[in-house]
C-alpha cells in the first residue's frame, strides 16, 4: 500500500514537473518571440523615421531648387523705367500681374543713361529720370554688372536668357528679344502692360 502511494505521489511529482517545465519553456518562447517582434517593429521604425526625414529634406529642396530656377527676372531697360513717370503707370504691380513672383532687375549701364537724361534734359523727362531712380533703389531691383562696352540694349540683348522677360519699348530691341526667344513687356494703350510671349 505504501509502495502504491510513493509510486502514485512519485507519478504526479514527474507529471507536475514536466508541466511546470513545459510552462516556463512556453513563456521563455513566448517573450523571447515577443521581445524578437518588438525589435524588429522598433528597426523598421527606425528606418521609415529615417526614410521620412530623408524625403523631407532632399523634396524640400529639390521644390526650392525648382521655384528658384522657375522664377523670372524681368529686365526694365532705360526707356521702360520712364513709364512711371510719364504716363503714371505702375510697372512693378504690372509686371506682377503678369509674372507672379518675378524679380527685378537693370543694367549697370541704366544708371549712367538716367543720368545722363537728367543732365542734359528738362522737363518731363528729367522728372521720370529722378523717379525712376528713386524706384531702383525702393524696389532693391538687382543691378546686373557688365563690361559697360556697349549699348543698354546691346547688352540687354546679351545678358537676358530663357529665364529673363525684358521691358522695354524700343521696337529694334523687341525683335532681336524676340528672335531670341525672350518674353517682352511692353506698354499698351498708356494704361497697362502687356507681353508678348515668343
């Protein structure tokens, strides 16, 4: 009877055993698939954070890059810059209207042809002159520096590219631009501004 009892309580001791051991051996599998997830799930996190914040970057300029170089810069020779002046037409807001987020910009020579109106000339002119001047330096327009050689329209000619609108109202001027391939304003009516697009 003893005998049966030991083997009995003997048995059960060994089943217990055996569970409990398959217990721990489930859990150590279980946490150790878990803890395996877990680093996996925290890499891939990782790598689409990183992926994310390369995309950000690099889009981020590749748009700036792209509206950089989508900008227009609007070239005003002497004559166009006299607009304002003479027949009180605003060419910047104009221009604007026209050609959304465009930069202005001269050449160096312009200066020396407006002051050259306004010291040899009178009237009109010479008030234009002095406005136009005074718009250069308000509006900041960038002041394209050449070798002075030649003519404003020569050298408008020679420094405006396919990013470049030239304003002027000098008819020879329009035709070479346009040859060219360069987009022109021009004034129409003495009221507004027009362009003509090659």
């Amino acid at each position: 009877m003893a005998t049966s009892i030991f083997i009995t309580t003997l048995f059960f001791s060994e089943q217990l055993s055996r569970r409990r051991n398959f217990f721990v051996y489930a859990g150590v599998y279980f946490f150790k698939n878990l803890f395996h997830n877990y680093l996996e799930f925290f890499y891939q996190s990782v790598q689409f954070l990183f992926l994310i914040l390369f995309l950000h970057t690099h889009l981020n300029y590749v748009l700036i890059s792209c509206f950089v170089m989508s900008r227009k810069t609007i070239i005003f020779d002497t004559n166009f810059l006299l607009i304002p002046g003479i027949f009180h037409v605003d060419i910047f807001s104009e221009a604007e209207r026209l050609i959304p987020s465009a930069t202005f910009a001269i050449i160096d020579k312009t200066l020396n042809e407006l002051d050259g109106i306004i010291a040899t000339q009178r009237g009109k002119d010479v008030r234009a002159a002095i406005l136009a001047k005074s718009l250069i330096k308000a509006k900041a327009l960038k002041i394209i520096q050449t070798d002075k050689q030649s003519s404003v329209d020569d050298l408008t000619l020679r420094y405006s590219d396919q990013n470049s609108v030239v304003g002027t109202q000098d008819l020879e001027l329009r035709k070479k631009l346009i040859n060219k391939g360069i987009t022109v304003l021009v004034l129409r009516n003495k009221t507004h501004l027009a362009q003509i697009i090659t």
